[in-house]
C-alpha cells in the first residue's frame, strides 16, 4: 500500500508540474491512470532487476500488474470507486476514513483535508497516521465487498465525494478559486453511484442533484482572467440549463422515500439558487437551511443561514444574530459582519472587511474581499 | 458547559396550532440556538389534544388530557447548552411563545449516569 501510495504521489506530483504548463489534459482521470501505470511499471521494472536474481517467479508477478492496472474507461470508473469503498473501512472512525481517501485517492494536501474538516493541520496528520496503521492491523486489501457492507459504508464514501466537491467548488488553497476537475471527479464517482441499483439511493440523488445545480454555475463564476464573479454579476445566461435539468431529475429521483437528509435539504437551497427571481426564494433559503442546522451544526452553514436571514429580515436585523456566533477566527465570519454592517456603519464594515482579508490565504479569495471592502469605502463618501 | 432544559407551557390550547408565520419564527428561534453550537436537543412537542395526553394519579385514577389544575399545559421542550442558567435565560427571552401568552421554564439538567 506504502508504495501505491508513493506512485500515486509522485503521479500527482507529475500532473501538478505538468498541467501547470501544458493545461489540465482533456481526460484527466486517464492522464493520471497512464502516468501512475507507467510509474507502476517503471517501480515493477526496478523491483524486478533487484530481484531476478534472488526470485524467478518475479516476472509472472509484473505480468499480473500490468493487466491490473491496464487502462479501461468502465474499469476506472469503479476502480476507483471501489478504492475510495475499500478506503472507507469500518476500523477506522469516519472521519479518518474520509481523511484517508481525500489523501490516498484523491490527491489532497494535508492542509486541504484540514480546511475541509475545518481542523488544525496537526490533527489531521495524527489522525491520518494512525488511520494507517490501522488499515495495515486490518490487512488493507481491495477487494470484492459483501452487500451489507456496501451499504454500511455508503455514507462515508459520499461524504468524502461531497468534500471533493467541495474542495473544487469552493478551493480554499493555493491560487485558483475554482477546480474544476475535482467538481468533475465528484460527479463521475457518483454518477457510478447511480448506476449501481444497489447504491442508487435518494442520499445518493440527492447530493446528485446538489452538484449538478451547483456545477451549472461554474463557468459563470470565473471570469476571462481568472477572477471571480460573484452570484449578483454573474452572467445569468451562462448557467449550465442542461446541468440544472440534470439536478431537477436527481432531485425527483431523491424524494422516493421519505428520508431528507443534509444533503436533500443542500440540494434544496442548491436549487433555489437556480431560480432568478421569485418573492418566495429567499424565505424558502432560509427554512431549509434552518433544518439543516438542526440536523448538525457546522459554521459554514451557521454563516450561510445568517445571510439568508439578512435577505429575509434586512441586514441590521440579521446583526445581532450573526454577532451570537461568536465566530472571531473565521474568515467568512468578519466577511458576513462586513456586508451587514456595510449599510448602516461603514467604519464597522471596513474593520471587518479588513478582518477578513487577514484571516484568508487563499488569493483570488483575498482579491474578492479587498473590492468588496473597497466598493464599501466608496460608497460612504 | 451545564445544559438546560427549556419546557414550554400554553394557556390555550387554540395556541397549540401555530400560524404557518409562527411556525417560522419559532424555527428561526430553534434554528438561531442551533447556528450557535449551543442546541443539545431539539427536543419535541408534546401533544395536549385529547387521546394522546392522559394524567395517572394513585388508586387508579385516569383523566383524559395534561394537568388541567394548573390552567396551563407543557406543549414542548428542547435541551441546551450554556455557560450560565442566565445565558440559558437569554435565549428563552427571545422564544416568540410570549406572543401568545405561554411562557417557558428553565431547568439545569443532572445527567444521570
């Protein structure tokens, strides 16, 4: 698994260098696949010049690898699938899980899984390594799994596929604002969800539905240069119609039953952000995201449901109950405290405003902060 | 961090049905506690209406509904966290129960083990 793992690194590794000059590749998912297999191939060659001389049967083991990792579209759609599955192993707690496969599988930095789980970095590379150590205790293998444990490990596989998402949706390192091609993974993996009528489940549909609303923007987000263009400038005719179509059909497929869960309830708020103009869409926003804060808290959504509030009561009513969540170290925290006050006490909006640009690393983040702070500045004079 | 219980009693049981706009803003309420990390329990409503409230007292004695004795029935409770039973007081204060002349008790709770 070490060595799997490394291969998987340098290939990530290679793709970052790689695409960083030529462009991300047309297929992504099978660049890497080519270029980890030759990896594989390059490893198994140096193994095997090592070893031929102390073991024969080496070479029938190489042959073995190679058809494993030959290249085949269906094939790596649940291969890879099936990874993140084996990943998802019940030894561990879930939340490591879902840290291993962000790491393993998915590419993902240690301060990338940190800002998904809104953790200190420290914590999550205790949490990975012993996540490790009890995978290797449970002898890691990915093989066929029973049913029962399909669906047994079915929440924590979407889990780790929403925070992919997310971490595309919302990239809160590094340069870029927006990837892509890990909205794009997020999607493809659950498309291979639904095809399986064992994992075709209204959970399943409806994170479906909540990313393909969501993806139906992408390209309005981001500007010719890179920059981002907020919701109330984006070019409404850009948004994906065929995309929010596909969400209206996750979305119908997810209410057989009567389960509504975290991710119903996103898709839900995901949806109304579709619709351009209706009295009733903010009130709906907030009623949603009302539910989900009772399902379970989190400070994103504490923040989201505070600026929904403020569209349905005003900003200087939404002050006071965005001032109780007491979220000092939060970045979007200041930001939001920043927009409300930005009617009523400019000096107060500024200060936050500021606050907010020190507390992002993110760049193109830190760029849409300072324009917001300075169309604030001039508004007062 | 204690927690507390927040039990909500109603004078009229022609208050028990909310408004679709009350309906909102206890949400918002419930909701606004939840944003801050400090609901334990969203609890549930109790139902006062008769064949789903009935009181048993000693020697076998059953009367159909709540306590009628004291006027006013529980109709709910929810359970949350807080530093002080004052701060715990704070967030009942701003339940739009009073609205409708109800009121609302506040217990620290003992967990038992």
């Amino acid at each position: 698994m070490e060595t799997a793992e490394d291969i998987a690194g340098d290939t990530f590794l290679k793709a970052s260098e790689h695409w960083a000059i030529h462009g991300v590749p047309e297929n992504p998912a099978a660049w890497l696949y080519t270029v980890a297999k030759n990896k594989a191939k390059d490893y198994i060659k140096h193994l095997s010049v090592v070893e031929t001389r102390v073991r024969s049967q080496t070479e029938t083991e190489r042959i073995r690898y190679e058809e494993a990792f030959e290249y085949h579209e269906q094939s790596i759609a649940d291969s890879q699938l099936a990874m993140i599955f084996a990943v998802c192993n019940p030894a561990n707690a879930s939340k490591s899980q879902i840290c291993l496969a962000l790491q393993i599988l998915c590419g993902f930095s240690v301060e990338e899984i940190a800002n998904a789980f809104l953790t200190k970095v420290e914590t999550i590379k205790k949490r990975l390594q012993r996540a490790r150590s009890n995978l290797r205790n449970d002898h890691f293998q990915v093989g066929l799994l029973s049913e029962a444990a399909i669906v047994f490990r079915l929440p924590t596989v979407l889990k780790t596929l929403y925070l992919v998402f997310n971490e595309g949706y919302f990239s809160k390192t590094g340069d870029q604002l927006v990837r892509k091609e890990l909205c794009s993974e997020a999607i493809r993996l659950g498309l291979v969800l639904t095809e399986n009528p064992l994992t075709n489940t209204p959970q399943v549909n409806a994170l479906m539905a909540l990313m393909c609303y969501q993806s139906s923007r992408l390209e309005a987000r981001t500007g010719a240069g890179n920059e981002t263009i907020r919701f109330d400038d984006q070019d409404r005719g850009q948004w994906d119609k065929a995309l929010i179509q596909r969400g209206h059909h996750y979305l119908i497929n997810a209410t057989t039953g009567n389960e509504i869960s975290a991710y119903h309830l996103e898709a839900g708020i995901a949806y109304w952000h579709t619709v351009i103009s209706d009295a009733n869409k903010w009130p709906h926003i907030l009623q949603l995201y009302n539910q989900l804060i009772l399902i379970e808290y989190s400070p994103m959504v504490a923040l989201n449901r505070t600026f929904a509030f403020a569209n349905v009561y005003g900003q200087e009513e939404a002050i006071s109950e965005a001032e109780k969540l007491q979220l000092t170290g939060n970045n979007h925290y200041h930001a939001l405290l920043g927009y409300l006050y930005s009617g009523t006490d400019t000096a107060k909006a500024l200060a936050h405003y500021e606050q907010a640009i020190r507390l992002t690393r993110s760049k193109p983040e830190k760029q849409v902060l300072s324009d917001l702070k300075m169309h604030c500045a001039a508004q007062q004079r | 961090m204690k927690e507390f219980a927040l039990i909500f009693r109603l004078k009229d049981l022609a208050d028990f049905q909310p408004s679709p706009e009350q309906m909102q803003e206890r949400m918002n309420w419930l909701a606004g506690i939840a944003a801050q990390n400090k609901l334990v329990d969203k609890g549930n409503t109790l139902l006062p209406i008769a064949g789903s409230a009935k009181t048993v007292k000693a020697d076998d004695v059953v009367t159909d509904g709540p306590y009628t004795e004291i006027k006013e029935f529980i109709s709910g409770y929810i359970v949350v966290r807080a530093e002080t039973i004052d701060e715990a007081v704070t967030m009942a204060k701003e339940n739009p129960i009073f609205m409708v002349g109800g009121n609302i008790e506040v217990r620290e709770v003992l967990k038992r083990d």
